[in-house]
C-alpha cells in the first residue's frame, strides 16, 4: 500500500528556488529508497509548486497570492524556502514577508528551531562540548510583537509605537505543543525564556507555562528540570554553555533573535532548519534569507534546506503515524551527516570553497551509500 502526502512548495527568491529543487530532488530519493526497500509501505510525494515572494508581488501584485494559500490549506505539508528582496518593497517601504503572512493565516503558532551540531563542521566555541550541541528553541509565531491585531501606530513625526499581545488561548496551545515536544525527545530540560522581572506581559508568559507544566507533570520525566531564565541572561548562557539545554520557548521577538544566535554555535543559518507549527497545518523552511548577493552563483549552502525537509517528513509520520516517511527523514539525516563528517566539505560561510553543488552532491552520495534504520 503507498501513502501519497500532498506537498505546496514555495521556492521563493534569491537562492530559494537554488536550494529547493535539490531538496526536492532529494526527499524523493529518500522515499524512492525507503519504498523499494519496502514496497508494501511505500511512500509517495506529489509536490505543487505555488507563488509567492517578490517575483510573485512584481508579476501578480500579491506577495502571498490568495490562491497560494488555498492551495497551501489543503496540502498535506508545506515546504518554504527563502522569500523576499530587500529591493522590491511594499508602498510604505517596509519589506516584503510571505513566510509571516503564511503564518498568520494559517495560524502556525509554534515556531520549532533545532539546534543541532553537524560532525564535521565546526561552529565558534572552541569547547569540546560545543560537538554535541543539541537543543530546541520554541518561538511563538503569531503573537507577541509582530501580533497582526496591534498594528503599528505613529504619531505624526513624532513617537512610534509597537504593541505586545499575548493571549491564553494561544499561550496555552505553544506550551502544549512544547512539553510534547519535549516528552517525545526524553527532554531533560524544559526552560521558559522571558523579560518577567519588568514586563507584566511577560510575568503572564511565565505564569500560563507553569500551569502547562503543571498540566504535563506526568509527562516531562522524574528527572526533567522546569526552569525559566531571563532573556539577556540567556543570549550569555547560549555563548557559553549551550550544552546546559534541551527545550526552551519564548516570545516572538525574542525566539527571533536568539533562533539566529543559536544558529551561530553550528555553523551559521546555512545549517539550521525550522518549523512553524499550527493545529492544521505546516510550514517546514530554512532559517536563512533569500541572500540575493550570492542568488544565481551557486554558492548557496542547501543544507538547512535538507533538514527542513527531513523534519517536514517526520512530521508527517507522527501526524499520520507513517513509519516510511520517519524512515525517509532519518535516511536525510544520516545522510547529511555522513557528507559532513567525511571532512571533504567545507562550506563558503566557514571559509570554505565548497559550494552548492559540492554540498548536493555530496549528500546524495552519502543518501545512495546510507542504510537505512
């Protein structure tokens, strides 16, 4: 019996459409390997290309077509890779954000970052702990200060202002969706990120997750330390012992600027894959930008894109209880994995010379050469 998912595929702009069609190319390899090796599940996936970005904006005049997200809702999964153009922007010149509006439509609130040491490439701590850096960042995705409900306000000339909204019902489903994230890794660790000792909106952030965790006691593990830390104190503790964490969450705003920190100790954002998570729907994307500097020269690191789509099959096999789609995820990461720690790979944002085709084919090598577990 084969299991046919249903993938929208957004390739976006600048080096986004360079890193998606070998993503692509190699997630249909991984499910061709898993399917032949056993054929009684295998696995099948139709991909629908959609527009959207800043080609999308200057041919269509949306950025975020409606019928994109149409078409978005009613797939099985959703794979994203970079949008925008710093150069095309919108009449009140603020730049174009897709992936954002995707979000909030589709109300994708937990926003997965992994933190995950690849052998073979060495990050800037110099620690040796630093290898086996191995941790989780759960950025809320549709609140706090980007929350479309509180809109900017500017006052003549004069005073800007941004407004912060958390709510319960939202909170509640982000630390839900945390502490089972958390059971299935065996975290030992669950640590909430926040400004609690200034904001009052940040001492209710603090407050509803310790009512989930007081929901989840039976889940998190005799040994699982429930912690919480400030926000400045982290972006420290992050630098110097990484390896002191499992699962963490925090607001919008802050999950943004240290999910790019955190990307820092592996290697930088051309390894660091994401998810952004709602109660229907699911969007899998690199945390990289769409780099129109380096668009169209090749030099594009693929990899964040892989594992993008190595945890969008992993999430399809936990939501339709798919073993061959868990399969095919792993084969990805083993794969990837294996490229890396041949040491013949050094990519060009580590000084490296090995481009996008190096990488690519290095990867699918290794995904021809890998068993499978």
């Amino acid at each position: 019996m084969t299991t046919t998912f249903n993938i929208a595929v957004f390739a976006g702009d600048g080096i986004g459409p360079e890193v998606t069609q070998p993503c692509l190319d190699l997630l249909l390899a991984a499910c061709n390997k898993v399917s032949a090796k056993h054929p009684a599940s295998a696995i099948r996936l139709n991909l629908n290309a959609l527009p959207a970005g800043a080609k999308a904006y200057k041919t269509l005049g949306q950025a975020l077509p409606d019928s994109s997200v149409a078409e978005a809702r009613k797939a099985d999964a959703i794979l994203l890779a970079a949008m925008g153009d710093p150069d095309v922007r919108y009449p009140d010149g603020t730049e174009l954000t897709p992936q954002i509006e995707l979000r909030f439509a589709l109300e994708l609130y937990a926003g997965i970052r992994p933190i995950r040491s690849i052998p073979g490439v060495k990050g800037p701590l110099s620690d040796p702990r630093a290898e086996q850096i191995d941790f989780v960042l759960v950025r809320e995705s549709i609140e706090g200060l980007f929350a479309p409900q509180a809109p900017s306000r500017m006052i003549d000339d004069e005073q800007a202002e941004e407004t912060l909204v958390i709510t319960r019902a939202v909170s509640e489903k982000l630390f839900d969706a945390t502490f089972a994230l958390a059971a299935r890794r065996n975290a030992q660790r669950i640590t909430c990120i926040d400004k609690a000792n200034v904001f009052p909106a940040f001492a209710f952030f603090r407050k509803l997750f310790y009512e989930a965790a007081d929901r989840h006691e039976n889940g998190t593990g005799e040994h699982c330390l429930v912690d919480h830390a400030y926000v400045d104190i982290m972006s420290l503790n992050l630098l110097t012992r990484p390896w002191d964490y499992d699962v963490m969450v925090t607001e919008n705003m802050f999950g943004d600027i240290l999910s790019d920190l955190a990307a820092g100790l592996i290697g930088g954002m051309g390894y660091a894959p994401s998810a952004d998570i709602g109660d229907n729907h699911a969007v899998f994307q690199p945390c990289h930008g769409s780099a129109p500097d380096i668009a169209g020269k090749a030099l594009a690191n693929p990899t964040a894109m892989f594992l993008s789509g190595a945890m969008m099959l992993q999430w399809l096999a936990d939501t339709h209880d798919c073993e061959a789609a868990a399969m095919a995820s792993r084969l990805i990461v083993d794969s990837v994995d294996a490229a890396f720690a041949s040491g013949t790979l050094n990519t060009i944002e580590l000084g490296g010379s090995s481009g996008l085709h190096d990488v690519c084919n290095a990867v699918n090598q290794s995904l021809h050469d890998t068993d499978l577990r």
